[in-house]
C-alpha cells in the first residue's frame, strides 16, 4: 500500500526545507509520478 502525504504553504526564508524529514522528497509532478511507479 502506497501512503502519500503532500504538504504545501509557505517557509520562512531562514528555515531550511531539508530539516524537515521524509523518507523521499520530489520536487515536481513528474517526479512523484516516477516515484509511485518505481514502488520503491
């Protein structure tokens, strides 16, 4: 089973989206699609 959780909003300049963790960051929808597909 796949579990997809999307957030999306905002950040201060000074906070650093990398500190944020996740187990796999995609950065378009291209690459979701990739990810999904791979079943990695």
């Amino acid at each position: 089973m796949t579990a997809v959780a999307v957030g999306y909003g905002y950040m201060e300049v000074e906070n650093d989206h990398r500190d944020w963790s996740a187990d796999l960051c995609v950065d378009t929808a291209e690459e979701l699609t990739q990810a999904l597909l791979s079943g990695d």
